[in-house]
C-alpha cells in the first residue's frame, strides 16, 4: 500500500538494470496497454524481446475503499464527487439496454453462470462453485440491475508474458503464436459525453483496427474462440455486438454460442468473474489463455483452435484494446 513506482522493484529483482523498464497505465485496459506498447516497440526496431507484466493486490483494501480507488478513474470533478462508481455507470447501461432492446435480467445472469462455470476447470481460477441463473438473479443487490454475482471478483495476482521479434520467436520455438492484429480505440470519459451508452464506440474502433490488420472479413468465422473483459456480465454482452460477432441489440441470441462447444467459445478461462480481477494482471492473463488455447495446453481446450481474439477494457470502455493472436 506504501510502494509506488512497483516496475522498479521489479527491474532490481530480476537484474534487469540498465535495460528500459517503463510502467504503462491506461485503467483497467493497462495490461493490454503494456501488450501494445511491446508490440510497436518490437515492430519499430528498438527492442527485439520484451517482457510484459502486471499485477495487483486488492485484498490490501476493504471492498468499499477498493470501489472508491477504482471509481477514481472516472472524472473526480463531474462523475466521482456525486457518488458515480463504476458499477452504477454500467448499471446505467444496462437499464437503458433493457429500454432499447427488451434485455432481462436472466439474459446477463447466463453470461455469469457461464463463465463462473468455466473457472471450475481452470487451476488458477478464484472461483470455485458451481451456480445457477437463480443464484445469480437471487444474489445480492448493488446497484440495478446488477447484483453481486453478475459483478467480476475482487482479487490479488500477477500475469507474465514475453513478446519477441517473429525472428527470435523462431530462433526459441518450432510453435509460436503470433499477433496478427492489434488495435486501440478510446471514447470520452463521462458517459454524459457519449452520443449512445448502450454499446462501447471504442470496441468498434479497436476491433476494426485488429481485424483489418489480422485479415478478418467475418469474426464469427475467422475466429476460433475469444476472451472477453466482463467486468460485469452486461460489458461481455455489448462486446459481442462491438467486436462484430452479431448485430446492436441481437447480443442475447449469441449467448449460446459462447459456450465451449459453440460457434465462438467466449471466456474459457472463466473471465474475470470467474478466474478473477487483478486488474493490472487481468488483460495478460486474457491473453495467455489465447495463447494456451492455439497451443493446445487451456484447462478448457477449444478443439482445434487456431486463431483468438483478446478483448481489453478500461474506464466505462473509455480506452479498449482489440487483439488477434494466430498459430
């Protein structure tokens, strides 16, 4: 709770000293953040090898303090000084989706149950009961329509990957995986500034920006599974309408689909409701699942998967990182 400036501490402990080390923040899309960052420095010749890391410790504060801290990424001068936490801002979007496109409450309870589900077979997963919609729709109340079981958890943890040049990779391993697509896209940061708050602009953008350089015309067929960054069950059903998986407001009738087993296996690992929400960790440990999955090694293998999707997100979709990982 004391430390700051952590990157140090770790650039000391692992000898890092005198290569760069550099902290990346971008909310809770600050792991993906990190991911990109790597990528251009890569593509743009200045390093050949770079290690990406994120964490966080959450259980240092009490779930009232860690809402406060998170809900000061929202504007502290408009939104945070009236009370606005993230959970309302989503509440929000929820209700007025339930407005627009006739979306219940047992809708978002199924992404949960799926997902909490999952985490059951993954080693690393928080999560370690199995539940039902009635579970979901009989939990807690926090803020309408969300209850507590539609909410992702609150955690400690850490996730590590290394990204390298195609040309190293190959030099390390017969078998890499390699980013085909990565894009970035951001919206305002008061959802009284957006134009519509049933859907995430942002995620149109960086999806567009992921598939155009990946090569992807139709996601549904092009991609073999994905991670979601359900934050809140609701953010994963806006997403599939985002990323281009199906048309705004036709998000219930993909939810089958998400299963493993389905079209588009969405959040094998149990997301971050169910493997759990570090959230400098959460969006590396989404992308190692994709990079389990094309290799052949998640505790909820996708048979055949050659191709993932990993989706970031940060603010209430005020910064979202699109990428396309491929075998």
């Amino acid at each position: 709770a004391r430390q700051v400036a952590e990157e140090w501490i770790i650039q000391d402990y692992i000898g890092h000293i005198p290569r760069a080390a550099f902290r990346v923040e971008n909310g809770g899309g600050s792991g993906a953040s990190a991911f990109y960052t790597a990528y251009s420095l890569i593509k743009g010749g200045l390093s050949d090898v770079v290690l990406v890391a994120g964490w966080e410790k959450m259980s240092l504060y009490r779930t009232l303090m860690a809402n406060e801290l998170i809900a000061r990424g929202l504007d502290v001068d408009f939104d945070f000084d009236v009370g606005a936490i993230y959970t309302a801002c989503y509440a929000m979007m929820a209700v007025r989706r339930m407005h627009v496109y006739g979306e219940r409450e047992e809708d978002f309870a199924r992404i949960a149950v799926k997902n909490r589900n999952n985490a059951l077979k993954n080693p690393k997963g928080q999560w370690k009961r199995r539940i039902t919609v009635e579970d979901v729709l009989e939990s807690r109340l926090i803020a309408y329509p969300l209850k507590v079981l539609d909410c992702s958890l609150i955690s400690d943890g850490a996730a590590v990957l290394i990204l390298s040049s195609v040309e190293r990779a190959k030099e390390i391993t017969d078998d890499p995986v390699i980013v085909e697509g990565i894009g970035i896209g951001t919206d305002t940061m008061r959802l009284g500034d957006r134009a519509e708050i049933t859907n995430f602009p942002a995620c149109r953008v960086a999806a567009r920006r992921a598939y155009r350089m990946a090569g992807i015309d139709d996601p549904v067929r092009d991609l073999d599974c994905a991670e979601i960054y359900d934050s809140f069950d609701t953010v994963e059903l806006q997403t599939y309408e985002d990323l281009g998986f199906v048309k705004k407001g036709k998000g219930v009738e993909f939810i089958e689909e998400t299963e493993i087993g389905g079209r588009l296996p969405v959040n094998m690992s149990g997301g971050l409701e169910g493997m759990g929400h570090p959230i400098g960790a959460s969006p590396i440990a989404e992308i190692a699942e994709i990079f389990w999955q094309l290799r052949g090694e998640s505790c909820n293998q996708v048979d055949g998967a050659e191709r993932g999707l990993v989706h970031s997100h940060g603010g209430a979709g005020t910064a979202v990182v699109v990428s396309v990982l491929g075998r």
